[in-house]
C-alpha cells in the first residue's frame, strides 16, 4: 500500500500498551496528545471485537492524518462467555479499520509513508519446544485466546506451537520485506508489538526467568541497513537503543491504568525518519 506524499521525511509518533479495556468510565482524552500527523499503535491497545477498542480507533482516525494499529496479544484475549477465534479478531480488527481511508491494519503488511517502507506485524515470540507446557501453564494468551486449525471442526485455545508458528513466518515475511527495500535504497520502519531484542528491552528483575522466551525473542541481525528505526512494545518497559548498525530500537508503553509505566510520553515517542537511507 503507497499513501506517499511529497516530503523528505515521516514524522511519526509511537504509542502501545494503552490497555483501553480497562477503562470502565470513558478513555481520557489526554492517554494520546497528539504531536505528528501519523501515529502507530502498536498492540495491547484494547480487546478486538468490543465496542471501546473500535471507537477508540476510529476518535484517533479523526486526530490524525494517518493511523496505523496492528494487534498485540492482548487483543487476542476473550472476555467471560466469549470464544472468538484468532482469525475472527483479525478480520474484526480489518473492518474496523476498513471504516476509515487513514486507519491501516498491519499484520505482515506494508504502507509506504513519505518515502519510509513500515513493515507491521504482531511478531510474537520464539518459545523453544521445551518450554510449551510452561508458557501454556503460565500465560494468559494460552487461556483466553482461541484459534481453528485446519480440519478441526471446534475451536482449541491457544497453542505456543502455534504462536511461535506465526513468529517464524513473520521472521521470514520480514527478512524478505528487508532484501528487498535494501535493493530499492527504501528506508524501513519496523512496526511490532513483540520485541526483537533480549537485552534491555523488558525490567530487569525478569533477568533469568525462564519465561523470558516467551516475550522476548533474539531477532538483532535485522537491525541494520535498511532499518532506520524499529518500534515495538509489550514488555511495559521503556527504552531506546541504538546498534552498532545505527538502526534505533524504541519503545513508547503506556500499561496499565493503576501502573502507568515510566518514562511513558503521552505526546511522544515522535520519530522522524528520512525518506533515504
């Protein structure tokens, strides 16, 4: 998709983990203070297929030029009584975005914005096979989300073969994505929830865990050339890091309402990224 406009660069503004289904008396206007004419929100924005994530997407739709949103794992969860499928959520989630020519879903997809390609995804994480019990055992993705397999007649929950799964394919969508914007000179933007970096990118006090492969993934030998920046969030830990390459790895996570996380800049993270590499 190419919604490029003259400019010699994209100023965009980075925001995720607003976790809007907690919200029982209204969003605040100020949670977004808007400060560049496109904004990423990068997953755990709210629960798909509920009436609060859709009109939150479509008040942000009216407040800036062009928004783009793809889906954490939060938005995967169900709420009591409620069993939709991943593939449900997803083509929810298309809809809905499908209501406003500037609101983009992204889930290994592309926009070219001012001469920036923005690679989006949910990326998910790579959890070795012997830890699936474990992730199964201790996280909620594993007990409130659902999916289909082929050939099944009903839905099973969520499965960590399957969420690593979708984590290899996306690794292999973007490592072609990247060869072939390199080829074009195109600078890329990065866009996941799930980050792409071991070190620095969730709190410390989750140094040794052994569910620390369920969130985190080791993905460091694409962040160069052509990516400028790559944003993400999930961790409800902020950071921003530069690589040896020059590529940038940020975060701009809001979290939860009763544990607003640090360093989270309701009129930031605003990147601007130019149009060459």
């Amino acid at each position: 998709m190419d919604q490029s406009s003259p400019s010699e660069s994209l100023s965009i503004q980075i925001v995720s983990d607003l976790h809007v289904e907690f919200y029982r008396f209204g969003i605040p206007d100020d949670i977004i203070i808007p400060s560049a004419p496109v904004l990423a929100l990068l997953g755990d924005i709210g629960l798909a297929c509920t009436h609060s994530l859709r009109t939150f997407l479509l008040q942000q739709s009216s407040r800036f030029q062009h928004v783009i949103f793809l889906a954490g794992n939060h938005e995967f969860y169900n709420l009591p009584g409620q069993t939709k499928s991943v593939s449900e959520q997803i083509e929810w989630m298309r809809n809905v975005c499908a209501e406003r020519d500037n609101l983009h879903f992204l889930e290994q997809e592309t926009i070219n914005l001012n001469g920036v390609h923005i690679c989006g995804a949910t990326l998910w994480s790579d959890i070795p096979d012997e830890f699936n019990e474990l992730a199964e055992r201790s996280l909620n993705d594993y007990r409130c989300s659902y999916n289909k397999s082929d050939g099944e007649e009903g839905l099973h929950r969520l499965r960590a073969t399957e969420t690593t799964r979708w984590h290899k394919e996306t690794v292999a969508w973007l490592t072609n994505e990247l060869e072939e914007s390199k080829k074009r000179n195109q600078p890329v933007l990065v866009l996941t929830h799930h980050t792409p970096k071991l070190a620095g990118t969730s709190h410390p006090r989750h140094d040794g865990s052994e569910l620390t492969c369920c969130f985190l993934s080791e993905l460091s030998h694409l962040l160069k050339s052509p990516v400028k920046v790559w944003a993400c969030g999930h961790t409800h830990h902020n950071f921003s890091m530069t690589e040896i390459s020059g590529a940038r790895l940020v975060s701009n996570q809001r979290g939860y309402f009763f544990r607003v996380e640090k360093n989270y800049l309701p009129d930031g993270l605003v990147l601007n990224i130019s149009s060459t590499l």
